[in-house]
C-alpha cells in the first residue's frame, strides 16, 4: 500500500506550495471569511455554491505511474453548519478520471513507434465532507461515492489493440476516501485542493486485460477547483 501513501505525499507538498502563493497573493486583503459568524448577526445554517476544475488522476494497478491523465470536475455544492467552526458539506459533480502513458517502443514486426494507453471514466460523483473552519480556511475529511457514467479503454502498439471491452469491464460503484483543503482568497470564492483514493477496487484482477495491469485496480486523484457561493452579504 505505498502508492497511495507515496501520492499524498506528493499531492500534499503541491498543495503547501500553492496554498502559499495564495497567501502571499491576497495577504494585503482585509475581510471577514464567508463562513464566520461574526459582524453578520444570526448566522446562516446553509451555504449553495457551483465548483469547477481539473482532475489529474492515474489507476494504480495498471502497470503504470504519473498523473497524466487531465479531466474536468464542476457541479452544484451546499454546505451546512454544524457548530460555530464546523461543517458538512455534500457535493454533485461530474468527475472524468483514468490513465495516460506515452512511449516509444521497438515492434519486432514495424520497428520504432509511439505506444500508447488510455483509460477513461467519466463519474456521477456525491462527496460528503465534514469540514473545520478557521478564517479563510477550511479543511476536512470525507467520503466520495461515485456512479460509472461511462469507460473507455484503448491501447496502440503502432496498430490498435482490441482490448475487448465487454469482457474487462469496469466496477460501476466507486468508493474513495477523501481529504480537502479550502482556502477563501476572495469573498465567496474559494480555491478548493482535494485528494481522492478508492478503498474497493474499481476493476478485479481477472477483468484486466493480460499485459495491462496486475491484481486490483484503484482511483488516484487530486483536483484543484473553484469554488463560488452564492447570495453573500456585501459587508464583508
């Protein structure tokens, strides 16, 4: 299980360092976070939003490593408060993940040529969150349940490769483990740093097609989003 451990630790120094250029970007900027309760009176129970960004995933088990695979994620999100610091927040996204590999290899039969993989999977995904609060950040942990849309797996090796779809298919149901990081660098906008990694396998060893891939596979992902709220006081 070091891979998973390996990426977190990657995303995680991402995350710092860009966390740290918003910093520096708006230290100079003086308001009230959008989730505080203070200067606003009674406070609000929920808070509606639309989030968009970019996956950068790959599938561990396929035999191959880098997140080059670069997908959309965008949809509604609602925010609910718990206590005076605390939140749950559920979200609705379509959310493309998969794999990416490029790279030259030697045919015994056509010589030198660009050999090429792709897996796409396109989710209906529901991410609930329980969230922690201080100022202009906010960070927490959660669950993310996510509906097969729709697969697509190809591979070229200077002719294309027939990897029978039908029968090395993939799990429909995708279950990851979630950890997020919010940073409000504006009124209502927020930049949002998120880390996903399935805990069931999104395909079987016996459905993966011989030679591209060995024992179960996993959803590995981290995004950078967006995030607007809506119908916010101005007296911020």
């Amino acid at each position: 299980m070091s891979e998973p451990f390996a990426a977190f630790g990657s995303c995680m120094r991402l995350l710092i360092f860009l966390s740290c250029c918003l910093f520096v970007n708006a230290a100079g900027a003086q308001f009230h976070s959008v989730l505080e309760q203070d200067e606003y009176g009674a406070p609000r129970t929920f808070y509606g939003g639309l989030t968009a960004g970019v996956n950068f995933s790959q599938v561990d088990g396929d035999q191959r490593s880098g997140y080059h695979h670069v997908g959309l994620v965008a949809g509604p999100m609602v925010y609910a408060r718990l206590g005076r610091k605390t939140f749950a927040s559920m979200e609705l996204l379509f959310s493309q993940k998969g794999s990416r590999d490029r790279s030259i290899r030697n045919n015994q039969y056509t010589g030198a040529g660009v050999a090429e993989y792709d897996i796409k999977l396109n989710y209906a995904e529901v991410p609930i969150t329980f969230l922690l609060n201080s100022g202009k950040w906010t960070g927490g942990a959660g669950i993310t349940y996510g509906r097969l849309i729709s697969s697509k797996e190809e591979a070229w090796d200077n002719y294309q490769i027939n990897l029978h779809p039908e029968t090395y298919y993939f799990r429909k149901d995708d279950w990851e483990w979630h950890l997020l990081l919010n940073y409000e660098f504006y009124p209502a906008w927020m930049i949002s740093m998120r880390f996903n990694y399935s805990f069931i396998t999104i395909r079987d060893a016996d459905r993966i097609p011989p030679g591209f891939g060995g024992g179960a596979q996993f959803n590995n992902v981290y995004s950078f989003r967006l995030c607007y709220f809506f119908h916010q006081k101005a007296e911020y």
